[in-house]
C-alpha cells in the first residue's frame, strides 16, 4: 500500500531522524510526507529538509512544509490544506512536545497536555488513517518502583517533574482512543546518541553526567552518587526510531503500547562507573547521598556552572524496571535490538569531548 505520512515536532532532532529513518525503510511506498512546523520555525525547518533530500537525493516534492501550532484547533492550519491533506494521511506521528526535565507546569500542561487533546481532534477526522502513532515516555510510571510493564498506566503514581505527568496526562487522552482508531504508543527511555557514531543534538540525560565529571575533573576522586542500586535505562536513537518504523506500520503494532527500553540494563552504579573510566581514566571512589548531591544544585550558579540540571538527580533514585516483552516479541522477526550500553559509551563519551563546547548543543539550565 501507498503510504502518506504527517509529523509533528519538525524539524526537532527525533522528528527528522524519524523522517529520515521512514524514508530508509519504506521507500518506495512513501508517496508523501507532510511536516507540521511551528511557525517560528519555518526557516530551520525549509533548511534542514533541503539539505536531507540534497544529501539523499531525494525529490523536493516528497516533502511538504505545513505552518501550524499543535496548541490550536485543527493545528492552526490554513483551511484549504487542511481540508486537502485530511482527506490523504494513512499515518500520524505525534512527536512534538516539551522535553525539558525542568519545563514549568502551565508550559508543560499547555503544550503536551492541550496540544495531544488538539492532535487527537484532528486525527478524528482522517478518513484514511492506517496508524495514529504517539510518543510517550516510559516515565509515564513516575515515581513507581519494581517492575513496570507496557500495559499499565494509570496506578495511583506521582512525578518526578512536570514533564513526567503532563506525557502522562496526554498518554491518558490517546489511550481513550484505543478502541476506535488504530494507535501505536511508543514508550522510549532516556535517549542518548546514536549507537555507533555517538551522535545527538542535546546534551541532556546522562550528559548531564558527563558535565558533572568534565567540570570536577580537577577533583583527585570522582564519587558514586547514592547506593547506585537503581536500574539507569538508556537507549541509543538509532534503536528507538528502526523499532518504530518496524512497529508503526506492521499490522501486529496495532492496539499495543511498547517500552522502548533496554531489556539488559546496568545498574546506575555500573553506569557511573563505566562513564567514569571512559572519560577520566579512573575508577570512582567513594559515595556521595543523592540528598547531599542534590543540596547544591538548589542555587542557580551552580546549576548552571555545572549544567546540569536539579531534576536529574531523582533518576538515580527511583527503583524501576522497565518491562519490554512486547516489544521484543514483535520485534523478534527482525534483526532490531537494543545494543548493548557498554558498546554504546565509547562513541558517547567520544562525541561529548569533541563537542562539549558547542553551546547549542548544551541545554540552557535556568
């Protein structure tokens, strides 16, 4: 079948790997692919689409650009493409949201919250549609400790930030939908760069790491933060975006929700370790409590000395394991697996000492 595509999030860093990842594996029948772009993103977006189908020589017409706002009725498109582009879509990936740890909560409510209740509306009307694809968060559990598996949901839990719930909140609204449209939930966990090549555009979850232990280099001794017992689960891009491709357009992903997670993962003892040695040379020694690591980061100057952000800190507290049996399941026929972390750290650590300087790639720490 023809298959005709609309995201969200373009020309944000998982949306035009998506792009790029769809393109990969379902040309030819991709016969079109429609980008909703923030209008205060316009031009990035029109750049960075020109230069992907100039380096894939790919035909310009693939692609169309649609000024729109997700916060908005019928995504603040004009009406006349709207009332073109509806009548084509077969599949919907909704990427665009805020991912920022420390978002307030109007911001984090008004755009993941509210701007999902407007994709959701929209999706209703799509006569077409083969797959209404949704990416969530495995943190959608919270603060839940044990084993958390891809069918639950709501269970009473509290958040770490804002971020958390309002992804929560917004699961809610798409999961309602289950029984009259075809949904696919996507659940990653922390996303890092690119398994081989070490590539991200964000210096964020365990980068946030790497800061601590590039600004304190001067330090005889680099600590363990916490007892380190909790499971630290972090998965290369290049894993999440071949297992949705895989998943968002076979017949089985109908209906499910997948944790996109790491089915092997390291304590964060271990992990702590393994950054360590890679990128100082020796072992940490030492403990510091997570209440005593975190104390300081209360003060803005030293939030933003060490760029790092305070919220950070809970994720080496929280005892989650993170089910992922359906997803491996359906992706058994495959040769899609989540790579090791251990083989993952080298090309990490190598791309941070190469760009760690690069200000756009760190997270502004307010």
């Amino acid at each position: 079948m023809d298959y005709i595509f609309f995201i969200t999030g373009y020309p944000g860093f998982l949306a035009a790997e998506l792009i790029k990842q769809l393109y990969k594996d379902h040309y030819p029948y991709v016969k079109k692919m429609y980008v909703l772009v923030h209008p205060q993103m316009l031009e990035k977006a029109t750049r960075d689409l020109a230069k992907f189908c100039q380096a894939q020589q790919v035909e310009a017409q693939m692609f169309t650009i649609i000024p729109g706002d997700i916060t908005k009725p019928n995504l603040d498109m004009e009406t006349e493409s709207n009332r073109v582009i509806q009548k084509e879509i077969t599949h919907v990936f909704h990427l665009a949201a805020i991912y920022d740890l420390a978002v307030p909560e109007s911001l984090a409510y008004y755009v993941n919250v509210n701007g999902t209740h407007q994709v959701n509306e929209w999706v209703k009307g799509l006569p077409q549609l083969k797959r209404y694809i949704y990416f969530s968060t495995a943190y959608v559990s919270g603060k839940r400790e044990g084993r958390i598996y891809e069918r639950e949901l709501i269970e009473g839990q509290f958040f770490k930030n804002h971020y958390e719930q309002t992804k929560y909140e917004a699961e809610i609204l798409v999961q309602q939908l289950k029984q009259d449209y075809p949904i696919t939930i996507i659940r990653p966990g922390i996303v890092i760069g690119h398994s081989k090549t070490g590539k991200t555009v964000k210096f964020d979850g365990l980068y946030f790491l790497l800061n601590f232990l590039d600004h304190l280099r001067f330090l005889p001794f680099t600590p363990y933060f916490g007892d380190g017992l909790p499971e630290g689960n972090f998965v290369p891009f290049d894993y999440v975006l071949e297992a949705t491709s895989y998943l968002s357009l076979h017949q089985r992903g109908i209906g499910k929700v997948y944790h996109l997670t790491d089915p092997n993962p390291y304590s964060m003892h271990d992990i702590q370790t393994m950054l360590t040695m890679q990128y100082t040379g020796s072992m940490p020694k030492g403990k510091i409590p997570i209440s005593l690591a975190k104390a300081p980061l209360k003060l803005a100057p030293i939030r933003k000395w060490l760029h790092l952000e305070f919220q950070a800190m809970d994720y080496f507290s929280i005892s989650s394991v993170y089910d992922c049996t359906e997803a491996i399941t359906d992706l058994q026929e495959t040769n899609i697996s989540c790579p090791d972390l251990k083989e993952t750290i080298g090309p990490m650590v190598a791309f941070y000492r190469k760009y760690k300087h690069d200000n756009n790639l760190q997270v502004p720490i307010l």
